[in-house]
C-alpha cells in the first residue's frame, strides 16, 4: 500500500513540474489552487446543514439563475460556498486536464469561477458554454487549452441556458433542449467575439469576456422581447448579515498575506515595489513578472482591503458581495493591486455618496468593487484619470443591466468594457493637449534664451503691392 501511495505522489509532484519538495514556482500554482478550494469546501462543510444539502442543491440547479440569484439567499450560507467549490474544483481539473500554463490570467478565470459560483453559476448552466467552446477548437483545428480560460470566463453567460432551460413558460423538454442548444452556439461564437473586442479597449480592461457576454446576451434579450418572450430583472438577495463570511476572507487574505511574505522573505525575493509600480495590463500579468509569493501577499492585501471597505459602508455580506470580492482577488493574479485600484474605489464611493442610490446596496458595493477591472487606466493616466473612470462607471452600471435582461452575470465588465471604449479616447486627448502645452513651453523658454523674439505681421505694417526693383546682372560676352 505504501508503495502505491509513494507512486501516485511522485506521480503527481511530476505532473505538475514540481522539482522538489518544499520548492514552490509558477508550475505547481495548482496545487495552491487546490489548497485554497480545499479551505472553501472545508468552511462550506462546516456551516451547511448535511440534512438540506441534497434539496437546497436542487433549488440551485433549477432555478433560472439570472441576475440577480443570490444562492445564499436562495438556499443557504454554506450550500452556496458548496456550489462555489464544486464549480472551483471543476474549473482546476478541467485547466490542469489539458496542461493550460498557470499564469495570472489562469488564477483570475478560476477565482470568476468561485465568484459566479456564488450568484448565479452551476454545473447545469455551464456545461453547453463549455462544449460551445470544445466544438469551436475542434472546427478549428487548435487546441482546446488555447481557448479554454475564455470558456471560464464566458460562462458569465451561464443564466442563458438556465432561463430557457428552466422557464415556467416553456415545457421541460423544449427548454432544456432550446437552452442546451442556445448555450453552445453562444460558447462557439464568444471565442472570435471576445478575441476582437479585447483589441477595442486597449488592454485596460482585466475582463474583456464581461464585454463579449454583455453583446451576445443584448442580443439574445432583444430577439426574446421582439416575440413576446419578457426577461423581468430577478432581485433575489441576502438581506442579512453573514459575519461568518467576514471572518472567512479575513482568514483567507491573512493566510495569503502570511504564507507569501514568510516564503518571499525566506527565498529573498520579496519585491512588493514591483507589484505596486506594476502597469495593470492582462497581457503583462504580476503572476508571472513578480513570482507566486509577491502575487500571494498582493491578493491578500486586496482581500482585506474590500472587507474593509465593505465593513466600513456597513454593507451585509451576502453571495453577490463574496463573489466580486473573489472575482477581484483573481484579478489581483493579473494586475490590480491597492494603489491603481483605490483611485477607482474612490470615484466609485464619489459617485455613491452624490446619487440617490444607497452607498450600502448590494448593486452599488458590487459596482464598486468590480470597478477594479479597470485598474490599468490609474497606472496609463494617473489617479485623476481612475476617478473619473470609476465615477462614469457607476452612472453606467446601474442602469445597463436593462439591456440584456440579468442574463449576463457580468453587468459590471459589460459596464467597463463600454466605459473603457467611451473614455479612453478623451483621456488621450486630454493627454496629448498636455503634452503639446508643455512642448510649447519649452520652445519659447528655449527662444527666450536665444533671444529670439517672435513680433506677429501687425494689420498696418502689411507689404506694400509696389514690385521690388530688381538689378540686372550683365554676363561677360565670349571672345
């Protein structure tokens, strides 16, 4: 038996790349990955009820699922934190299945994953966008783990499938069918969709899926109204507090911060500088440029910096609230951290504090939040540039999600992606009427220098119409 044991470990540790033990590296970030939905299933054991689990699970699976279905409120604490670790667990497999290189931008679809899981995602719902995807490599020739973290993060379309599937509307065998059928076509075409509009923003936005998801569901939303087939916005959400759920992400962003800065010290190669003077573009991820335990210390401090401000609006924690916090520790694998990201919370707080929405709403602290995304455009235009953004980005969010109906999961990335493609252009020419401005003011500091005097043609001294008298020149003739 010891034998067996001893081959599956070295086994494992060699499926994985890892050269020793006790060594940590990029490779066997999955097997972090599996610690951490290790902690969430432990903490979702420890507050279901085993008795209710196979009913409430039920009542996930079936239900329509879109925006917004808070599985907390729907079932309960530790049910939802449930079906958020299976979807984690599914998501981990199915990267580590096809060897799909772990980088930050791995780490943000998983954690999407753990986030959805919590207000609107389940295995029901995400299968059909998955095969969508695996059809669309196969037509293509390419292989699958190319497109497959665009299959984790377009599954924020997921409440397509469950809203025919599971529609009252509909009998049971034509909506599974029709929503099957709808969630491959959807997951097919998301892969050249979401490539394309990922050019439109510039790379400032973490999350150009959101976007895509928003398009296609828009779509879809608007072909359902045009034969009679209404999507009424759900608002199924958690009204209490859950103080367990506070004391869970405490825990959690603790351990990230404490296990990263014992192994970053240890190994000497803490560098919180270069996470902090980090550009926030996806394609330049703080996973790979700083290495895993700078990335770990730099979750962590995201974690705990939006339980705090949550706790200091005095917001109630509910699954839409835990799973943007969760979305957002995965976009700190790619490039937010607290310094481009606090300008963005502060113009969303602006935003909140003048509207007449309460700043303690849960679509108001989720907008907030999922401001993040837009990290990169703090670090590409100053402070003064993210407050703007996430102060526009508020306007935005709370009114697009009429759109496409709460199919997509993603209002805020829907949100972010036109917010990006809207002021982007302006913050360029803000940036270029300044640039110019200073490079006038060098040259005439460097005119006045020279003593060059530059007088403008006044009115009264225009050129006289008289002909200039012009001196002939006479050759010499040839002998």
């Amino acid at each position: 038996m010891s034998s067996i044991v001893g081959l599956l470990k070295s086994k494992f540790r060699n499926d994985l790349h890892f050269p020793e033990k006790g060594t940590i590296s990029v490779h066997n970030g999955y097997r972090l990955l599996f610690l951490f939905n290790l902690f969430l299933f432990s903490a979702a054991v420890v507050l279901m009820e085993p008795r209710q689990l196979l009913a409430e699970m039920q009542l996930i699976l079936f239900s329509e699922s879109h925006l917004v279905t808070d599985y907390i409120a729907l079932t309960s604490v530790g049910t939802a934190l449930f079906n958020s670790s299976m979807m984690t667990f599914i998501a981990i497999f199915i990267c580590y299945h096809y060897r799909v290189p772990m980088t930050g931008g791995a780490v943000s679809a998983i954690f999407m994953v753990t986030g959805y899981g919590l207000f609107g995602k389940n295995l029901l719902n995400f299968i059909p966008i998955f095969l969508g995807v695996r059809l669309y490599s196969y037509f293509m020739n390419e292989p699958l783990k190319k497109f497959l973290l665009i299959a984790l993060y377009g599954s924020s379309v997921s409440p397509v499938v469950s809203f025919f599937a599971f529609n009252q509307r509909l009998s049971p065998v034509l909506g599974i069918g029709v929503g099957y059928l709808i969630g491959i076509v959807i997951g097919f075409i998301m892969v050249p969709l979401a490539l394309h509009f990922q050019s439109l923003f510039k790379r400032v936005s973490l999350y150009s899926a959101g976007f895509t998801s928003g398009m296609l569901c828009t779509m879809v939303a608007g072909i359902c109204r045009m034969f009679g087939l209404q999507i009424d916005l759900r608002g199924i959400v958690s009204k209490e507090q859950q103080p367990e759920l506070i004391i869970f992400l405490v825990i959690f962003g603790l351990l990230l911060c404490g296990y990263g800065l014992r192994m970053a010290s240890k190994r000497h190669r803490l560098n919180l500088r270069a996470i902090w003077s980090h550009s926030g573009k996806i394609e330049l991820d703080i996973l790979r440029d700083t290495g895993v335990y700078n990335t770990m210390i730099n979750m962590g401090l995201m974690t705990l910096l939006l339980v705090g401000y949550v706790m200091t609006i005095d917001a109630v924690m509910n699954g839409p609230i835990l799973g943007a916090i969760f979305c957002v520790i995965g976009f700190s694998a790619c490039g937010a951290h607290v310094f481009n990201s606090v300008p963005l919370l502060l113009g969303v707080t602006l935003a909140n504090t003048l509207n007449i929405y309460a700043m303690n709403e849960t679509v108001t602290v989720t907008a907030a939040i999922f401001a993040m995304m837009l990290c990169a455009i703090t670090n590409a235009y100053g402070w003064k540039g993210g407050l703007i953004v996430g102060f526009i980005h508020t306007s935005m969010v709370l009114n697009i999600d009429v759109l496409h109906g709460g199919l997509n999961l993603y209002n805020n990335g829907f949100s972010g992606g036109l917010v990006a493609m809207m002021i982007i252009p302006l913050l360029d020419l803000s940036q270029q009427l300044r640039n110019k401005r200073a490079i006038d003011q060098v040259e005439d500091e460097l005119l006045d220098k020279a003593g060059i005097v530059l007088h403008p043609i006044r009115q009264e001294e225009e050129p006289t119409s008289e002909e200039p008298q012009i001196t002939r020149l006479s050759l010499p003739k040839d002998n």
